[in-house]
C-alpha cells in the first residue's frame, strides 16, 4: 500500500478524483440528463422516453425562437457594451487614479457592498425609481424637461438593459480592476519618458494589457445575460422574451422536452460565442 | 508627490455617479419600506410608519403553516 502510494503517478490520480467525481456529479450528469430528455416525446398530458428530433424540429421550425435568440444576442450585446465602458472606467479609476492602497481597497469594497443583497431585489428596487409617478419622471417634470410622464422607462427594453447593467457591471469591474492592478507601473513611467500622452498610454499599453480581464468580464456578463430570465420578466412586464424565458414558460408547462430542447441549444449558443470571443484574447497567459 | 491630473476630477465625478447607480435603487426601497399601511412600492408615500416592519413578524401567508 505505501509503496502504491509513493508512485507519483497514482496520487496524481487521487488529488485529481475529488474534484472530477464533483464535476462529474454536478456538471456532467445533469447536461447529460437534459440532453437525455430533450429527445423525449411530450404530448399535452404526458412524456415519454423516445429518440426522435421532434422537439428540435419544432424549436428551429419555428420563427418564435429566431426572433426569441436575436432578442437575447441583442440583450447581452448592448448590456455588454454599457458594462465594459461603465466597468472599464471603474477599474481605471481605482487602479490607477486612487494612490493608497488602503483607499483602492476601501472604494472597490463600497462598490460591492450593494450585491450583499439578492439580485431581485436590486432588481425590483428600480420599479419606483422608474414608474408612471416614480421619482425619475417627478424629478424630471419638476425641472420642466418633460410635460408628461415618460411611458417607456419602466416595463419596456430600456427598463431591462438599465437592470442588467445595474445587475452585471461589478463582474465587469472585478476582473479588469484585476489585471490593471498587475500590470507593472514601470511600463507606464516607461511610456510618459518617451513622450507619450495620457491618451497614447491608454490606448497603447493599458488596453493592450487589460484584455484578458476585458476578456473574462466580457465572458461574465455575457453568459449571465444570455443566462437571464427573471430580469427580463420583472423588468420588461412580460412584454419582452429571450430564451430563458422561453425554457421558464415551457417548465411551467411541464414541457420538460421542449424545455431541454431550448436549453441545449442556448448551451451550444453561449459555447459557440465563448469560443468566438477566446479566439481574440488568450486568457490563459493571465491565469 | 505631483500634482492631481484634470481627468482624476472627472473621473472622480464619474465614480461618485457609478456609487449613486449602485446604491440609489437600494436606498428608495429602504425609505419605501417605512410606508404607511395602504402603500406600495410607489411614490408618493401614504404616511409613516413602521407598520411593514410589524408585518414581517406577523404570520405570513406564504411559508407559515
């Protein structure tokens, strides 16, 4: 037994079983079972173990789903460029702007304090800012900008991608504020020694080296978004889908089928763009 | 220690903006709580009062059998 132990090649196996048999357990499995189930057969009443396309026919057969994935493209693509502006801004702030460490630290902490609440509830919490008589267009009519209250803020598209930035633009700020702390100060004195401006060294070493954390932020937000369900829903009134609504409305049903149909092809969706967006960046030097 | 560049004080301004947008919706649901009895999740407050806080510990329709 000590002598099987002392062979490097077997406890390397062993280190590794934990954390596999987690994976395999919790991430595996269940995609497994939904890919499993997604070729079941559904009627209005019940579901049966088959092997047939039906629901995928039915999925890419009808223009719903066309318009339901571009509604979330759409989604993630304009919340992903408020956060990255938003975010980006933050963590140049703070990294390079804010001198002490203990006052970095102090600021990043007041910024993440709001998300030791739950996400609905920052969500909801907009609803009276926003309303026909919310503060946003008190204020706004108070100061003679507008006659009438404004109908679109709440319970439109608007309402929607102010909640996702709201939401997501901390997952923005965290990994880029990261790598900006990494990048050595020395490059920077470099840069103002041989005569470039503020501008020139933004665009020239700071982006250049922040796109790995530009890159993970990026990955956040966009599966989160394209992950969404609920903010859309409180958000939007029930007047706006995207996928995960569309899988939400078929568990409701109990089109357990249907629901694994979508569900997979939103997992080959969000893979397929992943993998788009790691083709530009390699994170993997920054890890 | 060189003296503060222009764009600290605009970036400044920016971050004080950010804080406010993170914090704001969280403090309006904060004062809402202390609404009067016959209020919602709307402005203007109907009253006063600590009623919602009562309510909490009151039995609940969901979850308490």
């Amino acid at each position: 037994m000590k002598k099987l132990l002392e062979n490097r090649n077997v406890t390397g196996w062993l280190m590794v079983s934990p954390l596999a048999a987690v994976l395999l357990v919790f991430l595996v499995m269940p995609i497994v079972l939904i890919v499993i189930v997604s070729f079941w057969r559904a009627t209005e009443f019940s579901i049966i173990p088959a092997f047939e396309w039906d629901n995928y026919a039915f999925l890419f057969g009808s223009p719903v789903t066309y318009t339901v994935f571009l509604n979330t493209f759409k989604y993630a693509f304009i919340t992903w460029a408020f956060t990255l502006v938003i975010g980006f801004t933050v963590a140049y702030y703070l990294a390079f702007h804010i001198r002490s460490l203990t006052w970095q630290i102090a600021l990043f902490l007041l910024c993440t304090i709001p998300f030791w609440t739950s996400n609905i509830i920052r969500m909801i919490s907009w609803i009276p800012f926003l309303g026909r008589n919310g503060i946003a267009n008190s204020t706004l009519m108070s100061w003679g900008v507008i006659d009438e209250p404004v109908e679109w803020l709440l319970f439109s598209d608007f309402a929607v991608i102010l909640a996702f930035v709201h939401l997501y633009t901390l997952f923005m700020v965290v990994p880029i504020f990261n790598t900006m702390m990494r990048i050595d100060k020395s490059l920077i004195e470099a840069a103002r020694d041989a005569g470039a401006n503020g501008a020139q060294i933004l665009w020239n070493v700071i982006i250049p080296l922040t796109k790995p954390g530009i890159m993970i932020g990026t990955i956040f937000v966009v599966t989160l978004v394209m992950g969404d369900f609920i903010t859309v829903r409180f958000m939007s009134g029930s007047q706006s889908a995207n996928v995960g609504r569309l899988i939400s409305n078929d568990i409701a049903l109990l089109q357990y089928p249907s629901a694994s149909a979508t569900a997979i092809v939103l997992l080959a969706t969000v893979l397929i763009t992943i993998g788009i967006l790691l083709r530009f960046v390699d994170i993997r030097k920054e890890l | 220690m060189e003296p503060r560049p222009r764009s600290f004080y605009v970036l400044s301004a920016f971050f004080v903006l950010f804080v406010l947008f993170l914090y704001g919706p969280t403090l309006t649901i904060g004062i809402l709580s202390f609404q009067g009895e016959g209020g919602g999740l709307t402005f203007p407050m109907r009253g006063v009062s600590m009623y919602w806080f009562y309510d909490l510990f009151e039995q609940q329709a969901v979850g308490d059998i």
